[in-house]
C-alpha cells in the first residue's frame, strides 16, 4: 500500500508538472474528476467509504456521485453540489477535532491543504463524477499538430546522433508525436539521438537480449555512413528476425507466468514442465499473435480439434506450486492453486488486483466477492495432467500398438511353456541360483501363485526362453521400442473435467465454509462475455480477455512492453489499472498505441517495431540541468533511461564477451556452476551436477530454477522467485552484485576466457566485448597496469559492462 500511494503521488506530480494538480484549484480552470479529484479520494476516503460495503463505515459512500449525495447515518448526504460550504466533506476535512476530522488521525492519512482546496472547487463547479478511465475502451485519437523548427541532420558518426529530434514539421512515428506534444506544454526539448554504438548496443540488449559484436558495431557504424535511417530499420529488422529475440522476450513473459523448474513449497522437488518454456519462445519467434497467443495458454485443450502445440500451452497455470509434504489435505492445495490462477489472470490480462476480492468486496475496485468466485469458476473445472512429447522421427501411437502386441505375444508364449519353465526352477541347484541375476532372484524369491506377468516372463527369459530365437527377437525389438519412447518428454498441461465442479462463494476465503453457488462469469463493471454456449469455460474467458471490447488488454500489455523499454509504463502502477492505480502520464498515446496493437493484428513484433524506430527510444540517456528541475523523474520522456540488465542477461553478456556463449536453442534446463552449499539450503538437500560440455555455457534463460533455493547469481540481481506472477523486475544495487561479478564461480570462469581474449586480442578487444564502444586512452593506460585477469575482471565488473545506456 505504501508503493502503490508514493507511486500515485508521484505520477501526478511529475506528470502534470504542477499545472494539472497543484494549479487545480485555480477559479479559471475546470477540474476533471479521474486527474484531479478521484487520486485524493481513493488514497484518503475510499478504503473505508468504497465499494465494500461489508468495511463501509457511517453509511458512506463516496466512490459514487449517488452514494456521495444520499443522505449517511449522520441524516445529512456528504457532498452538496454546488455548495461546499454546506457540504459534511468539506466540514469533516476541515475540522481540527481530532473526533470531527477526517480522515482520522489513527488512519496516518491526510489531507493537504491543496488538496482541500481541489475537494472545495470541485464541489462548487457541481461535483461531477466520471468513469473511471480504464474501464472505458480506449479511443484512438488524432495525431497532434506539432510546429517543429526544422533543423540540420548532423552526419552520423560513432560519436553523433543518428538522426535529429527536428528535422521535420511532422513526425513520422506517432509516439514522437504524442511524447513532442506533452514536452512542448511545459517548455521542454527532447534530447538528442544516443549515439551510434549506444544505440546499437541498446538494441541488441532490448530486442535478443545479448550485446553486438565488434564487427556487428563496426558494420553498422559503416552502414550509417550510406544512410542512417535504413541502417537502423535494417538494424531493427535483423534483430526482430533473430531467434534469440524469442529467448530474450520468452523470459519476459515467463516472469508472468511464474515459471521455474520445481514444485515450490518446503519439498520443493523438480519438475518438468520446459517444453511450455519452448512453446513460448517459439510462438514468440513466429510473432504468433498476442490474441492467438493468449487463448492457447489459456484454454488451448479447448480448441477444436488441438493440437499438442496448443495444449502444451496451458502450462501457462500449471506453474501453480505443488505441495507434496506428508499430511496435507490435497483438496486445500488444489483451491489454493485456483486462488493463484485467478489471482495472476487478472493481473496479467486486466491488470487488476481481483484476487483482492477473495474474502470481501473489493475495498477499492468494483468487483463484489460473488464475482470473483464467478471468475474462480472458470479455472475449478480442470483436472490437471501430465502430457508426453516425442521427437518428429518417434511415432508414439504405431510404437505403443507395436509394444502391446508384441507384449501380448510374449506373454502367452511365457503362458505356454509354464510347465517347461517350473521345470527349470525346480532343477535349479543353489549353486546355479548363485550365478542367475538379481532380478530373477527376486523372482524365484515369490511364491508362485503370487508372480505377475512381468516375473513370469523374467524366469522364462533365464531358463528355456534364452535359448528361443523368436522371443529373443521379440525382446531385442521391444527393447529398440522402449529406447525410442524414452525420448518423450512429459510437461504438465490443463484438460477440462467432463462434468464441472460445483462452485461457491468461500465465506472470508475459507474453503471450508462454503456458502452461495455461482456460476462462470465476469466483472460486471466490464463489458459482458459474448457466447452462445449454456454455461461459460475457459475459452469463452479467453476470448473475452482479448475481445476488442475489453479496454484493459490491449492497454496493459501495451504498458508493460513500454515498461521494458523505458523503466517505467506510461502507467506507472503497470499491475494495478483500478482506482487506486496511477494515471498514465501519456492517456492519448496509451489509447493509440493499445487500439493500433489491435488493429495490426495483435502482433508483438510490430509493436516493438513501433517503439524502437522511434526518436523517443532513441534519445540519449544522458540527464539535464532542466530537467532535474522539471521533471526529475523522467515522466515526461525527454530523454531515455539507463537501466541495469535483467539477471539472466548479466550471465549473458559475460557468457558472450568472453567467448563462451552457446547459443543453442531450447531443450531441457541445464546446471552450470553455482558456490558450493546452495542445494544443502532448502529442506531437501539435492544433487546439482554440473552441465558438461556447451550446456555449461547456455544462456541464463535455460538455467535449472529451484524455486526454494535459486542460483545465488540470479537471485542477488533480482530475478523473480517464481512463487507468484512477476510484472515489474526490481532494478536494485547491493554490494552483494559486485561481489558475484567479482568472485562468483562463474563469472571468475568468464573472467579466466576473456583473459585469454586480452592476451590473443588486446585489451581494446575485451573492452569493445564487454561494452561496444571504443575506450579511451586514460582507460587502456589504466587496464594496461593490471595483470590480464585483473583487468579481465574489472571489465567484467564495470557498471557499463552490466547496464543498458
């Protein structure tokens, strides 16, 4: 609660640069509820007079203009409209009694003297309330008319921009053009293009997740020199089409997703469920449309007649944990694995916290108790499954009809030759026992009456069938068959139940308590789920989900891939849309950005294109004097941002500079070293045998993730745990990253490669590895009096190394 009222606070005041807010109470200026009013109810009113009515305190409701006007258990109504002098808000804000005033004073909350002013003027000027702006779907507006001085195009270089912030009168990508206009208004210039190598290191990094080489740099600073637009649409384009961009942006959707290698809880035991890993980065990599992309995952066993592909897909909610202690009661872990999926759909999908609804109305939101038990529905119905793949070459139907079959056939050749085989036995000396196998030991050990199947066909392979060259035919080819099976990989899927269970609000959340059935459905402050089916399941939700009718999809994945580019969503709050989220710092380009994501087919790909050609992506993250006065946060984007390097992508860079990086695709996670001691701190202590050959030096993406006991090196740069859904990494900075850097096992093995590319190349070679561009004279001379490990290292070690410019 204290993040998400510092973050509201924050976005309205950078955003609007004290016009919009502190300038609010000005007599001239018309307030509009969603920015100026409605922030200061919800952060200091809504918790106790909102839509939960069973916390609703006096009778009050102010969430509502109705509720706002009718009269409370005081006998007078809260608002007067058109009268603030006789309106009970303003005379409780304005009390100084410690039992008048509110909020009160044990609730740590309070209303500024701005924000009264605002309470008053909105009052006098009628007390108009609105919808709240996420809940309606959103518009696409007309570009901005902008007045740009041209300007002169400097000659791109490695040390200039690539292009000018103004060299037309109209800009050719619509968000420069929405970002120009927001900085116009509060007498701001954007900053210039990052230079060249930033640029392309930036690219590189944002779009597969790994830094350019040396020669990749040097072509590009050559290309530019022709012409640097097309040099840098090509640069775009080469990079959308690498498969890497799948594996960099897969492990952004897998932070979504919660998705780790184990069952979590104290067992915490392995798990296999990496091929929904492979799925993600492959529909990633053919730019399967988010739409498309959102149904598979969600309801992909639903789909007529699936395909393996889509129902390997539903891993999505099988990265539930699983408790396996002794004791439990499974139906309690099963709930609360529903509890999970409803929880992470919301905030993945609509970007609302409606698992805030599971013991009570929601104190905030309009989402009532009943509903979010309707939503729970959709994901009460499932049983939940294992499902085995093969390779194309194995074909698993004709080879398991084959294993029958010819099981079948041994079993009655072993039926037959049952007195045959007694004999044997009872001709057996001990001496002869001595010499059989274990496993036809074991064998004779059991009674004979009590010999199943299997034990009678062991006795018969050591006594006259080893001398059969048909059954040993028989045995050759079903042990080729067992081989070939073997090659299948199971992976944890959804598979609807055929009948549904019977679902019911839990009183306070409790599954034991029972109450009201409900049926599937949806939030009704959202538009309806249009079907023709009697009853609603998870396809239906899916479709609804990604229906142009909903107005927070399309939105919210919007923000986040934003998110990613610039640190912060246009919507700061990128998890929660609701009331108390906060107000996007570009509505109209939010707006025009979610409705072009739908028009242009849900693609990815595109958006991504759309962001990155931008000049507002490519600015220089270097601060300004003005800025730190106007706008030190940045909200208004008149320059990029440096941001340091997801965890797995720290390992990444040192795997790539020092020439270590396999860049093999897929297949099962992989272990390379971690310090000794991790695998004896969970409850469980497990082997971790290292990866042998180029598995040892496979991207970070692919590491083996115990969600109990994590790689050190992943944890200490803030990767996410797995435990629930991840939307926003933390970027923090703690001696503890140096450390690792410095004396992790792994990163002293990068450092022992790079040494040798210091002694084969030259320093000026690591340098470039490690950071692309070009280093100095003061920095070689500095280098050049460490010995070549320790210079090895601080490369390794340098802020820039680990941080996207």
């Amino acid at each position: 609660m204290i993040r998400v009222t510092y973050n509201l606070f924050a976005s309205i005041v950078f955003m609007t640069n004290s016009l919009a807010y502190a300038g609010a109470a000005d007599a001239a200026e018309k307030l509009e509820y969603n920015r100026d009013v409605r922030p200061i109810l919800s952060e200091n009113c809504f918790a106790c007079h909102g839509f939960d009515k069973a916390k609703r305190e006096a009778g009050l409701r102010l969430d509502t203009r109705d509720g706002a006007l009718m009269e409370a258990d005081s006998g007078e109504p809260a608002i007067k409209p058109g009268n603030p002098s006789e309106s009970e808000l303003v005379r409780r804000i304005l009390a100084t009694d410690e039992d008048e005033v509110m909020p009160p004073p044990h609730s740590g909350k309070e209303v500024s003297a701005k924000q009264k002013a605002v309470l008053q003027k909105w009052i006098e000027q009628g007390a108009e309330y609105a919808p709240h702006w996420a809940f309606d779907a959103p518009q696409k507006v007309a570009l901005p008319e902008l007045h740009i001085a041209r300007a002169t195009s400097p000659q791109a270089t490695d040390s200039q921009a690539t292009d000018s912030q103004g060299t037309d009168a109209k800009l050719s990508n619509p968000i420069d053009a929405f970002v120009r206009k927001r900085l116009q208004q509060e007498g701001l210039e954007p900053s210039p293009s990052a230079d060249a190598t930033t640029l392309i290191r930036r690219l590189s990094l944002d779009l597969i997740g790994l830094p350019p080489a040396i020669a990749e740099v040097d072509d590009f600073l050559a290309a530019l020199q022709l012409d640097s637009e097309k040099a840098y649409t090509e640069l775009v384009e080469r990079l959308l089409r690498s498969p890497h961009y799948g594996e960099r942006w897969g492990r952004w959707w897998l932070d979504q997703a919660r998705y780790a290698d184990s069952n979590g809880y104290s067992v915490d035991a392995p798990r296999t469920i990496w091929k929904y890993r492979d799925w993600v980065i492959e529909a990633l990599n053919r730019d399967l449309p988010f739409d498309q992309f959102t149904i598979e995952q969600l309801a992909g066993d639903l789909l007529p007649e699936s395909t393996d592909a889509q129902r390997v897909a539903t891993g999505f909610h099988r990265n539930t944990q699983i408790n396996q202690e002794g004791g439990i009661d499974p139906e309690q872990f099963r709930i609360d694995s529903v509890f999970d999926r409803v929880a992470t759909t919301g905030t993945v999908w609509l970007g609302l916290s409606i698992g805030c609804a599971q013991c009570h109305d929601h104190k905030f939101d309009p989402i009532e108790q009943k509903e979010y038990y309707q939503f729970f529905a959709f994901f009460n119905n499932q049983d939940e499954p294992s499902m085995t793949l093969y390779p194309p070459e194995v074909n698993a139907t004709e080879l398991l009809a084959e294993r029958k079959k010819l099981d079948d056939e041994q079993r009655k050749r072993v039926k037959e030759a049952e007195a045959v085989t007694e004999q044997w036995e009872a001709d057996l000396t001990d001496d002869a026992k001595k010499k059989l196998s274990d496993g036809v030991r074991k064998a004779l050990a059991i009674e004979k009456a009590k010999r199943n199947a299997d034990q009678l066909q062991t006795l018969y392979a050591a006594g006259t069938g080893a001398s059969d060259e048909q059954f040993i035919a028989v045995q050759t080819r079903l042990k080729e068959i067992g081989q070939q099976l073997d090659l299948g990989v199971s992976t944890l899927v959804m598979k609807e139940l055929p009948k549904p269970r019977t679902t019911t609000v839990f009183i306070q959340g409790d599954f034991t308590r029972p109450a009201d059935e409900v049926t599937s459905g949806t939030p009704a402050v959202l538009p309806k789920v249009e079907t023709n089916n009697a009853s609603l399941n998870r396809l239906d939700l899916a479709r609804w989900l990604v229906s142009s009718e909903n107005p927070l999809t399309a939105r919210v994945t919007v923000n986040r891939v934003w998110q990613q580019y610039f640190g912060r969503g246009l919507v700061e709050t990128e998890n929660d849309f609701g009331l108390q989220g906060s107000l996007p710092s570009h509505p109209e380009l939010l707006d025009w950005m979610a409705v072009e994501f739908m028009e242009r087919g849900w693609s990815l790909k595109e958006l991504h294109r759309q962001i990155v050609s931008s000049k507002t992506y490519r600015q220089t993250s270097v601060d300004r004097p003005d800025l730190k006065e106007k706008d030190p946060g940045n909200y208004l984007l008149a320059r990029q941002r440096r941001l340091r390097l997801d965890a797995e992508i720290v390992r990444d860079v040192g795997l790539a500079a020092s020439g270590l990086l396999s860049k093999k695709l897929g297949g099962a996670p992989v272990y390379p070293p971690i310090p000794n001691g991790v695998m004896g701190q969970g409850q469980v202590k497990r082997e971790w045998k290292v990866s042998e050959g180029e598995d040892r030096y496979r991207r970070g993406l692919y590491t083996f993730v115990y969600r109990a006991t994590p790689p050190p090196s992943l944890g200490v740069f803030d990767a996410p745990d797995g435990f629930s859904t991840c939307t926003r990494r933390v970027r923090s900075n703690t001696p503890l990253q140096a450390l690792t850097l410095m004396n992790d096992g792994a990163f002293f093995e990068f450092a022992s490669a790079l040494q040798k590319v210091i002694e084969r190349e030259g320093l000026q070679a690591a340098f470039r590895n490690c950071v692309a561009r070009q280093p100095s004279a003061d920095e070689l001379a500095v280098l050049a009096r460490l010995d070549t490990l320790s210079a090895a290292r601080v490369l390794l070690n340098l802020d820039e190394t680990v941080t996207r410019e």
